[in-house]
C-alpha cells in the first residue's frame, strides 16, 4: 500500500521538481542569490544555507558598491544619475554594516536587506550600462 495513499506515491518515490527556466534571459549567479533572499518571507532557509547566501550576498555588496561607486567619480556632482548611484551605495554599505544580530529571526532579516541592496545596486549598474548583464 503507498505511503500517500490518495497520491499514490511510496515513500522514497517523491523525487523534488525544480521549476522550469523562467522565461527571458537568463539570471546571473548574483542575481538567484538576491532571487532567493528576497523570497525569504514565503520560504525559509535552513541557517546553513542562509549563512552561504548572507556570504556571498555580503561579498557582492562590497565590491559592487565600490565599483558603482568608481564608475560614477567622474560624472558632475549635480548629475541625478550620479546623485542617485552614491544614495545607493550609502544604502547598501549601510546595510552591509548592520550584522545579523541574535537569532534565526534577525538573521533572516538581515539576509533579506542584503538581497535587497545588492537587487538596487544591480539595477542601478544596469542604468549607468544598460548593454552590459550581470
């Protein structure tokens, strides 16, 4: 008799589905990392996994806001497009610097507001290069 009976499955039978492509180009590596942190609320990490994605999430945010940062020295100082990347990267090493606290709680959060700010500096690398992908 299966172990679900209305699904008729046994038990070693569930194999996981992984979701097909979405449709568009194709995501970076950086960008399923923030995919994955911003979808904290609907499903919860293991703190193994949270601590590999708070790492390379915290990696990202440091060299892409230096490099936004760079990239942006040389326009004027009353360019909004120049205004709005340093507004950005004030954010993100704000962020960056908040820590997790105590607690799977604050972690997550901590986590997400990483995905957050490494998703606004992707964006706002896209608006300085738009022909470039991440």
């Amino acid at each position: 008799m299966p172990a679900f009976s209305r699904t008729g499955h046994h038990v070693g039978e569930l194999t996981p589905v992984r979701p097909q492509a979405a449709v568009g180009p194709r995501r970076s590596a950086i960008e399923e990392v923030i995919r994955e942190a911003l979808s904290m609320d609907r499903l919860l990490p293991t703190p193994d996994r949270m601590r590999v994605l708070t790492t390379r999430l915290l990696a990202f945010v440091g060299a892409a806001a230096t490099a936004l940062e760079e990239s942006v020295n040389d326009l004027p100082m009353d360019d909004p497009v120049r205004r709005d990347a340093l507004v950005v990267v004030k954010e993100a090493r704000y962020r960056r610097g908040i820590g997790p606290g105590d607690g799977y709680g604050s972690a997550m959060a901590f986590t997400r507001s990483l995905g957050q700010a490494a998703d606004a500096l992707v964006r706002q690398q896209r608006r300085l290069d738009p022909g470039v992908s991440r």
